[in-house]
C-alpha cells in the first residue's frame, strides 16, 4: 500500500470518526434540550478526579440550567445523561412511575467478582427478589435486636477517643467514626468482633481502607465501569481487589462454617442470610439456576449482601458522624444546645442510652438531618430507564437505557430552596420549615422502592456515636481544621480531603 492511498484510508477513517462524535454529542442540541457544549471523548466531565469532584459539576450543570427548564441533558464521557431538577417531576420518577426507573444500570460482574452481585448494584428481577427478601432485616424489630450491639460499640467509642486525646490533644474524626463503624457493622452484619476501636490497624479496618483508598483500578477505568457497565462485563473487569474478596467471602464462610455447626442465633443481619441459604440447600439437588435468588441464597449471595451491608453501613456513617461533629465545632453554641439536650434525656434513664431515649432527642433528629442536607455522602442518585418514557407536559421521549442523574447535594444547596445553603442551621428541619418546601427536595436516602434500605439502621447508628461523643467530650477546631471543608476529589462519595482534624476536651462532668 502506497503512502498515499493510506494517508487517504486514514482521512477518510478519522473523516467518518469525526462526524459520528459530532451526531452523537449534538443528541440534546437536536432535541432542544438546555445543555453544556459538550467536548469530544469527555462530554461534559473535564477535570473530574483533579479539578473537581462529581459535585462540582453537577452544581454547575445545575446552577446555569435550572431556571430554564426540568431537564437538563449531559454527557458523561461517550454516555448521554439527563438531570432531573424539577420535584414534581422527582416524584414522578422514584415513585408515581417507578416501574420506567427502577435500575441502577451500576456495574456488576457475578461471574468474576461475585460480591458484585449485591442489592446495592443488581437491577431486574434479581434486585426485586433481594429487596423483598431482605426488607424484614431492617424493619424496627430487628435493628431493635441490634441496637445493644450499637451500644455496646458506643461505648468503647469514648474509650477509643480518651486514648487518641492522651497522645496528642487534636483527633482525626473520621478515621476515629469509621472505626467505630467498623465495629458495629462487623458484629451486625458477620458476627464477628473487628477490634477497631482498639487496633487500627486491625484487619477489618485495614480492607476498609484498601477499597476506599486503593481501588483496584484507575480513575479512568473506574469512570469507563461506571458510563459503560455492559461493555466493562464483557470484558470481564472486577471491582473489588482479589486480597478484598478473598477476606470478605472467607469471613462469611468462617462466620457460616461456625454458626451452622454450634447452632448460633443472634436475631441479626447474617441469621438471616443463613435462613435464606438454608433454603438453597434443601434444594441443591434440584435444577435451579446460579442467578435465581427466589429459592435462597448460594454461599457467594450471602457474602454479597453482607459485603454491601457492611461497606454501606460503615463509610456512610462514619462520614456522617464526622461531619456532624465538624459542625458543631464550628458552632460551639449549638453544640452546647445538642449536648444539653442529650444529657436532660439521659438524666431520666440513668446515664443509659435506650432506644426510647434516643427518639425523645429531637434537636439530634434536627441536626443529623442538616448534616445530611449540607453534606449528603452520595452527590446524586442514579437511574436507568427501562423503557422509553414520555416525560409528561413536554415533547421530550427519554429512550430506554436513558442515565438519569437526580443532583442531590445540588439541591441541597439551591439557595430558593435552602436560603444561605452553607451555613450549618438545624432549624431548617423544625415542622413549620419542613412543611414549606417540597419533601422531594430533600433526598440523602433517596425515595421510593429504591430508597436506602438501612436508612433507620444508619441513623441509628450515628446518633448512638454522636450522643456518646458529645456526653464525654467537647469539641474545638484546631490548626489543622480545614473552613470550609475540602473534599476529596478523586471520591465519588462525598468525604473531607486529608480528614477532619479537631482539638477534643474531656468534659469535667457528664453522664
């Protein structure tokens, strides 16, 4: 082949190239849908992971369309997405027309990473069984069965806490409230002690940060998994490293392995996991398939759902939690105000914290959800359409296999809705306030049949680590506390860069 018929091949190739970028990325322009200028191979994510988080672009996306229309169109990379702003319209998706969005469309790979094949990341029929059959561990019953556990963890909390101020006077909060945590989900979620609070380095908490810190992947490979799951499957790409899998499914088997033979209940998360994997080996001399989840679950299901049990429960509230003291030493009077209450409550059981005495706590209730409104861990909600959908009032189809991006934190943050948005005010959840604004405008959990299925469970859980920080300590900024808050950009979760360093005082009397 000559030079120049190759030069002439290659033109004609990056010719072809170009044109097929240029269609696909005018999709919103020919639909008249308001929407950023796209550029090639990126879309709409220049500087994701380096300049900013996911956080930033959805507010800026946010901020310049929101008074134009409902919808705003988007590019991820090569995939097209749209924003749903409007939350009438939110309603209609997570709820009224629930069944047009009930996929993720997240990745997931149960051939070759099977902890993958989880409630958090399965659509379909597999996330309707799952749901159905795991529901019953979350109900009030059953996280009251786990809320000693909780207690009992809580406790060492404030021993772990005296000993971090005995070295040095300031404490990285964050580490310290995934710690504890750790503890809590691990003796929930597998039954076994993790030991955090007292060793940091213990191995539960060592997995935690490897999956957090050293992802398997890059950012770039991560992103590609993230816009285009199908194709991250065929390729047989896994999330999880294999030392992570390795420990987690051998800790589930260890944890079943012992249960089994000595006859252990402990009414929590792993009994039932161990019921429904009862139920697939009374049956594993019929024909059922590896993806039928409706005749129990196989010994890799179980360590799938306690896999995101575990990982869900433990980073998003110990995020929480970390913020919610942030906060509160930034504002020592409201702090005063929450302690003051905590130990009025207290007083009346004896110094002992009960389920009951945690309800009665509503300037808590007020403050956990302001946390959430100024810091709601996950920065947006994530759908597929499942088949097209005519959005109502409007000429826009959103086809099938549609990405639908619901911002939450920039919602949160919208000063129509949330006046002065970054300042830190519980009252904004008192009753009279609450009535005024739209309830789909406030979503750290999400809503509908796809909501935050251990929401109750993740609140209860950072409310007993917040009332036992806050009865035994007081908590101060210091040198290295970061105002206003920086965050972590190579995360998609929402989390403060480098930690949340505080000055921590042992108070002189508490209860």
């Amino acid at each position: 082949m000559s030079a120049a018929v190759f030069c002439a091949l290659l033109a004609t190739v990056l010719a072809i190239l170009y044109i097929q970028l240029r269609r696909h990325y005018s999709y919103w322009a020919r639909r008249g849908v308001p929407h950023e200028p796209p550029k090639f191979f990126v879309g709409n994510m220049s500087g994701i992971g380096t300049l900013y988080h996911w956080k930033d672009i959805n507010a800026r996306i946010y901020n310049r369309f929101k008074a134009q229309a409902n919808i705003i169109g988007a590019y991820t990379f090569f995939k097209r997405v749209v924003f749903i702003i409007e939350p009438e319209l939110i309603k209609r998706i997570l709820i009224k027309d629930f069944n047009y969005f009930a996929d993720r469309g997240l990745f997931h790979n149960v051939r070759d990473d099977p902890l993958t094949g989880n409630l958090l990341f399965l659509d379909g029929e597999q996330w309707r069984v799952l749901r159905h059959k795991l529901s019953p561990a979350f109900t009030t019953g059953k996280i009251r069965f786990m809320f000693p556990t909780m207690v009992a963890v809580g406790e060492r909390l404030v021993g772990a806490c005296q000993r971090l101020i005995n070295i040095g006077g300031t404490v990285e909060l964050k580490e310290l409230c995934a710690r504890y945590t750790t503890d809590v989900i691990g003796e929930v979620a597998f039954g076994i002690e993790c030991n955090s609070l007292n060793d940091p380095y213990a191995i539960f908490r060592r997995m935690d940060r490897t999956i957090f810190e050293k992802p398997r992947h890059s950012l770039l490979v991560q992103a590609f998994m993230f816009t285009d799951p199908n194709m991250a499957r065929r390729l047989r790409l896994k999330s999880f490293p294999d030392d992570v899998s390795d420990f987690f499914m051998g800790a589930v088997r260890e944890t079943v392995g012992y249960r089994e033979k000595n006859g252990v209940q402990r009414n929590d998360f792993m009994d039932m996991m161990l019921e429904m994997k009862a139920q697939r080996d009374r049956l594993e001399h019929t024909d059922i398939r590896e993806d039928d989840l409706t005749n129990g679950l196989s010994i890799e299901q179980v360590a799938a759902q306690a896999m995101v049990f575990y990982l869900a429960g433990f980073e998003t509230s110990s995020t929480v939690m970390s913020f919610c003291i942030y906060e509160l030493a930034l504002q020592p009077v409201l702090q005063e105000r929450l302690r003051e209450e905590i130990f009025g409550v207290l007083q009346k059981t004896e110094g002992k914290v009960t389920y009951e005495a945690i309800k009665e706590m509503t300037y808590l209730k007020k403050v956990i959800q302001e946390t959430l409104r100024k810091h709601p861990v996950i920065p947006h909600l994530v759908r597929l359409t499942t088949a097209d959908y005519s959005i109502p009032n409007s000429n826009i189809t959103l086809e099938r296999d549609m990405r639908i991006f619901i911002p939450v934190d920039a919602i949160h943050h919208d000063p129509d809705i949330y006046p002065e948005p970054e300042k830190f005010d519980p009252e904004r959840f008192s009753p009279e306030e609450i009535e005024k604004r739209h309830p789909f405008t406030y979503l750290p959990f999400g809503e509908g049949p796809r909501n935050c299925i251990g929401m109750r469970f993740g609140e209860l859980q950072t409310s007993i680590g917040v009332i036992q920080l806050l009865r035994s300590f007081r908590f101060k900024p210091s040198a290295r506390t970061q105002v206003p808050i920086v965050y972590a950009k190579k995360n998609f979760l929402i989390a403060a860069d480098g930690g949340i360093h505080l000055a921590v005082e042992k108070l002189e009397e508490t209860i």
